[in-house]
C-alpha cells in the first residue's frame, strides 16, 4: 500500500465537503476519483498534499503519517500535485517553470537531464521553452503543470481534473500521457469530472457523492455498473 486515507473527515467553516473518506492506492496503479461538482474531489487531493487540515482522520504514505507535515515536506516524499486550471507561473517561461518544479531538489546536475526527458514527453513544451506561459494554449499550459510536476521527480502524482476544458482531441492526448507517466512508473490518483476517460485509463476507482464514498472498485466494472452508467456516464 502507497497511500492509505482513513475516514478523512474536512469542512469549510459550516460546510462539510469531506463526511469520512476512505481510499487506498497501491505502487503502481491509477486510481481515479470521480463524482459530480462539488462532490469532495479536490478537497481530497488538497487535503493529501497538506494544503488543507482534516478535522479528523489518517493518511498514511509509505507507513508514515502525512497528517501534520506542511507541504513542502509532503512534496520531497514523493507526492506531487498538479493543482485544477493548470495554475502555471504565467509570467515565466516554460523553462523556468519546470525549473521551479524541481526547487526542492539538491541534485541540480540531473535537474537539466530530467528537463530533457520531460521535452521528450511534451515536445510542444520544448518548442515553446522560452515563450511565457501565460501565453499558452490551454491544452499547453495543462502539459507545463504535468511537466513541472514530474520535475519533483515524484511517486504518487496527484492530478486534478486534467481534461477540464480541453478539446476532445487534447483530452485523448493528455490522457494518453497520463498512462505513460503511470507506465514509466509513477502511481497516480486522478480527480476527473469526465468519468468515461478516467475509468478507460484506471484500475480502480472511487466515486464520491456530497463527501462520501458510494461506490468503489474495478474501473471497468464501475464503468459498467448501472448507476455508474446512468449518473455518471450519460448513458
Ligand atoms: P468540482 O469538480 O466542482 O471541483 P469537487 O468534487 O472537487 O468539485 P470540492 O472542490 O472538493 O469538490 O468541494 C467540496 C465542497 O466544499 C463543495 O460544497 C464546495 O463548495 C466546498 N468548498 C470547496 N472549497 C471551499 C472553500 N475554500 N471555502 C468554502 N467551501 C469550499
């Protein structure tokens, strides 16, 4: 087990987004979060990377405890997140964006190396290396988060609603990526309002309703699961 979230339980002053999740990541697979707007998605991922504080609840990496490690700490153990809209550092470059991507590390050497094999992956990035990021397309800026998160040269890669407001054609290309990054050895857990490529692409998934778990398994027995189909599939 890679991560282990037990009975999570977060609010926003009154509102309660998280009402006692659960989910397990084992090394190696992808894991997807699915549910409709609102349903506690990001809030999970957010509370992983130590961005926000559970009122109650476990999570644990590798054995050890994320509950009260600021993020900075998170981050260096392996977990990256690439925050929903892409928040890219849109007054820098494209290089120094990923540069930015690897500050926590002490091995500057490799820094440059792994900056290659990132431009090997995204080699729109490397034509657009020294273009400002703001200036990219969506679809663009969405590779620069990936990239720059993949610079923190991460286990578990946390990724937020990486289709949203991609064209159909973009969405199959990031979402094609996403299984290479996971093939190459990267586990990931994906928050994903489009259901039917989340499940495609993942072994397992969980769905989240008003801040609990619902349902939960085999990705393409939940893609087949009536309910699945008809609430979440539009089918
Ligand atoms: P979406 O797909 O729309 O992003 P989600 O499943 O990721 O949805 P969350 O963003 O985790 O859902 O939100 C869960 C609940 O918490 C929602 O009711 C939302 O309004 C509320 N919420 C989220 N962030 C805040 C905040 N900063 N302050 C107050 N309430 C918040």
């Amino acid at each position: 087990m890679l991560l282990d979230v037990k009975d999570l339980h977060v609010s926003y002053g009154a509102i309660r987004a998280l009402r006692g999740i659960s989910c397990q990541i084992r090394e190696g697979e992808i894991v997807a979060l699915i549910g409709a707007n609102g349903a506690g998605k990001s809030t999970t991922l957010r509370t992983i990377s130590g961005l926000i504080r559970p009122k109650s609840g476990e999570i644990t990496y590798q054995g050890q405890s994320l509950i009260k490690m600021p993020p900075h700490q998170i981050v260096n153990l392996g977990i990256s997140q690439v925050p929903e809209g892409r928040r890219v550092f849109t007054r820098m470059t494209v290089m120094e964006n990923l540069e930015m991507g690897a500050y926590t590390r002490k091995d500057k050497a490799k820094v440059k190396e792994d900056i290659k094999k990132i431009f090997q992956r995204f080699p729109r990035l490397e034509e657009r290396k020294n273009q400002l990021a703001g200036t990219l397309s969506g679809g663009e800026q969405q590779m620069l988060a990936m990239g720059r998160a993949l610079m923190s040269k991460p286990k578990l890669l946390l990724l937020d609603e990486p289709s949203m407001g991609l064209a159909p054609m973009l969405v199959q290309e990031i979402f094609a990526i996403i299984k290479e990054i996971n093939q190459a050895g990267t586990t990931i857990l994906l928050v994903e309002q489009n259901a039917h490529m989340a499940l495609s692409i993942s072994n397992r998934a969980y769905v989240l309703e008003t801040g609990e778990v619902v349902l939960s398994g085999d990705a393409q027995e939940l893609a087949n699961n009536p309910e699945v189909k008809k609430a979440y599939l539009g089918e």
